[in-house]
C-alpha cells in the first residue's frame, strides 16, 4: 500500500511540475522555436508527406498528454476553490450552510438556485439606495455580532493563547 501512495505522490509531484512548466514562457519559446525550425526544414524535405507527419504526429501526442494534464490541473484548482468558498461559508455567521458543497446539486436545482438569486438582484436593485441591502454600517454591525459570539467560543480563545505564546 505504501509503494501505491509513493506512486501516487510521485505523479503529483510530475503532474504539478508539468503543469508549471507547460505554463511558462520558456515553454512557448520552445514551442515557437520547434515551429519555426520546422517551417525552415520545409525546403529541405521538400515539404514532403513524411514533412508533415513529424509535426503532426508531435502536435498531436502533446495535446492529447495536455488534456488530461490541464484536466488534473483545473480539477485540482476546482476543488482547492471549493473548500475555499466552503470555508466562508462555514465561517460567515449570515451565510446558509446549505450553500457548502452546492457543486453536487444536479443542474436542474443549480438552475432553481441561480434564479433564487436573480430575483434577490432585482429585488435590490429596487431599493431606493443600494447601500440600503449592503452597506459598511450593516458589516460593521455583522463583523461585530460574529467577534462577540466568537470571543465567548473556546476555540477563538485557545487561538488567542496560541497568538500570545508566538509574540
């Protein structure tokens, strides 16, 4: 089992690595480069079938290995965002906790969702004065509610302990 998570770690680690290195500026030079010496040799080979099939064949093998390497990427960022927004969720005291995890709804009920909020839209855009729904007095007042309820919370006062013994 160890030698399995050893392999999984290992393509990690290849998988991020590629991925940066695929996103760089080094990478498109090269990629340019490739092209450009390509174009050149085409007189050479006398722009023949064979010609061709070299930067087809490369072009092709590339984009196919980039698919599930972007894939894996944007899967990995997808997720990494999610516990994000999870986590304000979770941690904001006016926020509905039925909104973590949403991205499991079917399509159908994100569609009912979306619309919920379209209609709180144009309900605020009714208001006499947009900071009326959403003004800095009304954070403030929020900010405020939620450190008082917080102070009182054991783990808000260990994390206050844990501050004081770092300074």
């Amino acid at each position: 089992m160890h030698a399995n998570k050893e392999k999984q770690h290992l393509f990690e680690r290849f998988a991020n690595w590629a991925t940066v290195a695929t996103g760089s500026s080094a990478a498109f030079i090269t990629a340019t480069i490739v092209i450009i010496v390509w174009v050149i040799s085409g007189p050479i080979f006398h722009y023949s079938d064979t010609w061709q099939l070299v930067i087809n064949t490369g072009t092709t093998i590339i984009t196919f290995l980039m698919v599930f390497l972007i894939q894996k990427s944007q899967n990995k960022d997808s997720k990494a965002v999610h516990l994000k927004l999870n986590e304000l969720l979770a941690s904001h005291q006016g926020a509905s906790n039925r909104m973590v995890n949403i991205e499991d709804l079917t399509e159908k009920e994100l569609d009912q969702l979306y619309k919920f909020y379209i209609r709180l839209s144009k309900l605020a855009e009714e208001e006499d004065d947009i900071t009326c729904t959403h003004s800095i007095d009304a954070a403030e007042e929020n900010h405020t509610e939620k450190l008082t309820g917080f102070k009182s919370k054991k783990h808000y006062q260990n994390a206050l302990k844990h501050r004081s013994k770092k300074s």
